[in-house]
C-alpha cells in the first residue's frame, strides 16, 4: 500500500512538472 502510494504520488509530481514546463513560453515539448 505504501509503496503504491509513492508511486502515485511520484506520477503525480511528474505531471504537475510536465504541464509546468508546457506554460513556459521557451520551453517546447514535441
């Protein structure tokens, strides 16, 4: 359970970094 737990929550903070990275007007992502 924990460890499940981490690994949404790793996804999560991955994502929130990707659409981070797309609001940057000089970071383009293909």
């Amino acid at each position: 359970m924990t460890r499940l737990h981490i690994k949404i929550k790793d996804n999560e903070k991955a994502i929130i970094v990707l659409n981070l990275l797309k609001e940057l007007p000089f970071v383009e992502i293909e």
